[in-house]
C-alpha cells in the first residue's frame, strides 16, 4: 500500500495503535505526528462583564499552546468568543437602560478589540448570537429530542441566578451558592430536561480508559468524585415567562435553550458541523483549555451531550486555576478584578504573557501583585535576557563588525567549545514541557538554557581571547556559538512572547519572510543554522527596567491663550469647569442611523462600562474608521433621546469651517481615565 495511502488510513484510527504497529518506519511515524491537526478552544466568555485578568490568561495560555502547536507542524485552528444569552445578560442590559442586543454587542465588541493587544493568534471569534450558531443549537436539540434523551417535566429545585443554574443540596455551602454566596431561590415550573443520568455509567468509564481526556490528573480525580453521586437529569430550558432573551427550542416555541446547552455547542457549531470540512479536520483533535470553575459543564455535561448526539467526544480537557488578587480569588463583587489593558499599557503586552505563563503552575491557583510583574521584568527579563542579548551582539559587532564569522569545527570538537549538547537539552525539555502543558516549567528550561550560556560567556572569555591574535579563530567559535544560542532562545520564546522574538529574529538578520512569523521545531533543532558572512543589526534594548519608586509626574505648563480669540464665551471659574467629567473612551461600534445624514450611532468602552453615544460626525467620518479610535467623552451629561436613539454622553470635536474634528491623544490610554 502506497505511504500516502497508509497515511491517510491510520490518520482515522487511534494514534496509540498506529505508534505499536511495527510496519511503519520512523519516518511515516514522524510525518504523521505533526500531520495531525489540532484544534484549541478557550471557552466563550460570558458578556455580563469586560475582560479581565482572568480571561486574558484562559486566552493567553490556549495562545501560547496553538503557536507551539504550529511551531510542531501540525494544521492547527484555534477558536475563542462570547457567549451572550441568559439572565444576567438582561439584567446587565436593564441596568444601562438598553437592550440585550445592543449590550452583547458592546462588551463582545470588548473582547475582540482586546485579543489583538495581546497578541492573540485565534482563527475564528464565535458570537452566540450568530444566525448559524443558533441554527446548530436547534439541529443539536433537535437531534436528542428525536432519540428520545430530552423529555418534559415539572421539576421543584433551588436555582441560583448567579450562575443560571439548579443547584442539589449537598452542592452548597451553608445553604449558600459556592460561587456567589448568596442563598439560591427555589422554583417550581414545567420544563424540559436532558436525561443526562443515563450516561454516567459510560462517562465514568470513558475517563476511566482515557487518562488524558481530563487534566491535569486532580481535575480528572474531582470529576470523577462527583459522579460518585447519582448524576441528576439536567434542565435545558427556561420558560419564556422568565426568560425570552435566548434561543427557541425548536420543538416548543414557548421555551428557550439553557444558557450552557447553548454555549457548548459553539465548539462544533463554529467549525461548520455537521458537514463542515474545518468540522471533519479538526474535531477529533479538540483541546479544550478552561478554568477550574466551569469544569463541570465541560466534564460532565458536554461529553453526555456529544454522546446523546452520537459525536465524538474531544481529546482532552485542560483545566487551569485562579488567579489571587491581594490574597482572595478575583471577584468583580469585590473589586479586586484586574484590567488586562491597564495591566499592558504599564508594563507592555509581552512582559504580562511572559509572568503569567511563568508565574502560574497550569492547574493550581497563583497570586498576581504589581510587585511579582516588577520582579519578573526586572530579574528575568531585563537582567536575564534583555542583557544577555545585548552583551553578545555588542561583542560580535566589536570583535567582528556585526557578520558571522567563519569557524573551525575541528578546533571547536578539539577545545569543546560547542553548545549543540546544552541546546539539545534545552530543546528536549521544553517540547516535553510544552506538550504536557506545563509552560512555567518549558519557560524555566529556556532560562536554565540562559544561565549556561552566561557561564559560558564567563568561562571563555571572549574580551580576552580578542587581545590574543593566535586565538582569533577560537573567538570566532565562541562567538558564534553564542549567536546561535541568541537564535535558538529566540525561536523558544516565541509562542510566549512573539514580539520579543521577531525583534530578537530581525536584529539576528533572520526575520522570517514567509506566511508564518516563526520558525518550526525542525528549523530551529539545526545547528548550526547561521552562515559566515550573515549580517546582524546593532542591539536594542529588549525590557527597561522598571523603577519601583515612580516618580510622579509633574503637570504642564499650560500655555497662554493667543490674544484676540474671536466668539470667545464668558469666563467661568475652575469649579465651574470642574463639574465636567471628561473621560477617557474607546470606540468598539459605530453605525449610521436611518434617516438621518448627520448622526452616528457609537458604542464607547469606558473602562467601566460601555456607553451608546450619538455623535452628530456622519458628515466628516465613516462609521468602519472610528472602530478603535480613542476620543474625550463627557461622562456626566444628562442622558437624551435623538433620532429616537438614547445618548448617553457626548464625544469632544473640533468644528473646522467644513469638518469635525475628534479630540484624542498621542498615544495609546486606558479607558475611563479622567480627562484634565
């Protein structure tokens, strides 16, 4: 049978059978390792709320598993979105006086504006509220009512808002929600339920047989306490007399889908099942990547759903734990929820995704403070790296004007000059690191890999051997042994800080040209890889140190007005002009309103919230241009109706003779900031 052919076959059987069977020789086995695609999900994040900490890290570290994923050759998809039905999305809305819709739209316009920030590589952003997922929802009810695992009954429970769900007595603590803390309503109604006890038998023994279906191995372990308990049916709608901001179950109209039957679902809806080519590529190969709180909906509920459906159940469930935030889980009932964009606009966005992979064990909980981030910039990355970097391109530039020099391998065999070994090392540990989800420690393989080659600075002392004309060959082997350590850290660093490597890439002369932005496992295993002569650029300065002690800063000299000012207003006192609250904003939507050629209607993040603001500027901008534009929004004016359309602030312009003017910033601000 022709390779290919086999290739194709054993790519639909079980990937441990087909590494047993003796007939295949070591390079099909190889070719079909990273000809295996995956596929890397975080879990739809609920819009009641913006983004925080806690989101950026579930986004960052499935980030950081999909671009070692590509780095190992395998057709890797990686998806991520908002989930936007549900209770607490009508409360929200009723808060801020607007509708579900147009509150989903405003903070899922949040999350995807701040994915790119972090340097978030996701294939696709799912919304909930999609017209094909909503399809998919209703096809998968469909058919498991049709098999017969859904069914309608009157139930008598304790439901909590909070988390839209029934809860049993012995789930609580106190009597209370272990999530909120508050003490669950009890409710009496009709409703339609999946016989999810049906399959608990069978899911037991799937987690059973397959190790790595849950993981780390105390999540699998609590799961599988739980399911000790008789597993209860789980309710999947709510009637429409409390809750009509959802989707219609498709055989009763009065209903609409629980919230979870609803999000789960995303992971197959948004690949096209059932027919979908992403579907049949990628579907078998799922990595679900999701915090400790929701591992019940995805350990328990999800795989019966797939089963019910006649799905095939995903690889692997990677559950990760909280992080602290001055000593207690984050809370947004508490206050202590820390702003990702707040957290990169001081710091920058590769230092953030560098302490929270290395801060954090994947699986236990970690604590996050402003002096730990400080720490890690200044010890591991100025010092470690930063200095590093610019210690050996400074000398390869002194001792060899910046070029590559030429070696000799028998001298460097003869005086035992070579790193390939320690590289070796370095490269074994982190793959398996890395392929067991274990980043801190794949990173600590990198920064032991960093020391050895400080040592090796040390011990062969370059700045002695360049007084030393009869040693000028050995120089060029050390140097160059050095510079290729530089690239190999490089290439290490990548799925963890991408833009430090591609500057650490382009200063070594190797920026990548191709579609991809870094170089594959393979490519940088070779070694050497550089060639004599290869030109370099003079170092930059990878991380400034951080001052613990921030001075403050001191406020401008405003200068005077020009004299003469035409159609100047009365003076007014500065407590007069201190009752306007000016803020800061960040435009996520914009849109024309109907019927009108001067009005926008803008959707503008506050920080704290998101406001619609309608701006008289449709004459002197498109709506597609000010998605992202920072503007100085007049917080605190009375709110108003125009066009019909409630407004809820007011954006600062200039008015040219012809033209609006927005009023911004030289750079980049956080949102909410107040404006002075």
């Amino acid at each position: 049978m022709p390779s290919r052919y086999l290739r194709a076959l054993l790519r639909h059987l079980d990937i441990k059978f087909s590494w047993k069977n003796a007939c295949i020789c070591k390079e099909t086995k190889d070719k079909m390792k990273t000809d295996t695609p995956r596929f890397f999900t975080t879990p739809i994040y609920y819009v009641n709320a913006k983004p925080h900490l806690g989101h950026a890290y579930t986004t960052i570290t499935t980030d950081v598993a999909a671009r070692y994923s590509r780095m190992c050759g395998h057709p890797t998809y990686f998806l991520t979105g908002t989930d936007e039905h549900g209770d607490k999305i009508v409360q929200a809305a009723e808060q801020q006086n607007i509708t579900p819709k147009a509150f989903v739209d405003n903070i899922s316009g949040l999350f995807q504006g701040l994915w790119p920030r972090l340097n978030i590589s996701n294939d696709h952003f799912i919304r909930t509220t999609h017209p094909e997922h909503i399809k998919v929802v209703q096809s998968l009810l469909t058919k498991i009512h049709d098999s017969g695992d859904i069914y309608f009954s009157e139930y008598e429970g304790i439901y909590c808002y909070g988390c839209e769900r029934f809860y049993q007595e012995r789930e609580l603590v106190d009597g209370k929600c272990p999530d909120h803390g508050t003490e669950p309503s009890k409710i009496k109604e009709s409703n339609y339920f999946f016989a999810m006890s049906k399959y608990q038998d069978w899911l037991i023994d799937h987690i059973k047989t397959n190790p790595d279906f849950i993981r780390p191995e105390r999540y699998r372990n609590e799961v599988l306490s739980f399911l000790k308990e008789p597993l209860e049916d789980l309710c999947i709608s709510r009637p429409k007399s409390r809750l009509t901001w959802g989707i219609d179950l498709p055989f009763d109209d009065n209903y609409v889908t629980y919230v979870w039957f609803d999000a789960l679902t995303n992971y197959i809806s948004a690949l096209g099942y059932p027919g979908g080519d992403l579907y049949s590529q990628f579907w078998p190969h799922t990595r679900h990547f999701v915090a400790k709180d929701i591992i019940k909906p995805h350990g328990i509920y999800w795989p019966t759903m797939l089963k019910a459906a006649g799905i095939e159940r995903y690889q692997s469930l990677n559950v990760h734990g909280f992080w602290n935030v001055s000593g207690s889980k984050m809370s947004k009932s508490i206050g202590n929820v820390t702003d990702p964009v707040e957290v990169t606009d001081t710091y920058g966005v590769d230092p953030f995704r560098y302490f929270l992979m290395r801060e954090m064990v994947f699986g236990l909980d970690a604590n996050f403070t402003e002096d730990a981030i400080v720490q890690r910039i200044n010890s591991d990355l100025a010092n470690d790296l930063g200095n590093l970097f610019s210690r050996v391109l400074s000398m390869l530039h002194r001792y060899f004007k910046g070029v590559i020099p030429k070696t000799d391998s028998t001298l460097e065999a003869q005086k035992e000059l070579s790193l390939k070994t320690a590289a070796n090392q370095a490269i074994e540990a982190y793959i398996k690191a890395m392929d067991n989800t274990e980043f801190h420690k794949a990173l600590t393989a990198v920064w032991e890999f960093i020391s050895t080659l400080n040592k090796y600075i040390d011990t062969t002392a370059p700045w002695t051997l360049a007084k030393d004309e009869a040693a000028a060959d050995e120089l060029a082997v050390v140097i160059t042994n050095m510079v290729e350590s530089l690239r190999l850290i490089a290439c290490l660093i990548h799925p963890v800080m991408p833009e430090t490597a591609g500057t650490m890439l382009a200063v070594l002369g190797l920026e990548k040209t191709d579609a991809n932005d870094f170089y594959t496992m393979d490519e940088l295993k070779k070694w050497p890889f550089m060639k004599p002569g290869m030109p370099t650029q003079k170092p930059p300065m990878l991380f400034p140190r951080v001052d613990v002690e921030k001075p403050e800063k001191k406020a401008p000299v405003a200068n005077k007005p020009p004299k003469g000012l035409k159609n100047l207003k009365p003076e007014i006192t500065f407590e007069e002009f201190s009752r306007l609250d000016l803020r800061t904003g960040t435009i996520v939507a914009a849109e024309k309103i109907e019927k009108s050629n001067k009005l926008l209607k803008l959707q503008v993040n506050l920080g704290q919230e998101a406001r619609q603001i309608i701006a008289g500027i449709a004459k002197s901008y498109e709506p597609e241009t000010l998605i992202g534009k920072q503007v100085v929004v007049v917080a605190n004016l009375k709110p108003a109706k125009l066009m019909g359309e409630l407004s809820q602030g007011m954006i600062v312009a200039a008015n040219g003779k012809k033209q609006l003017f927005l009023a911004g910033f030289d750079q980049s601000v956080t949102p909410g900031l107040p404006v002075k």
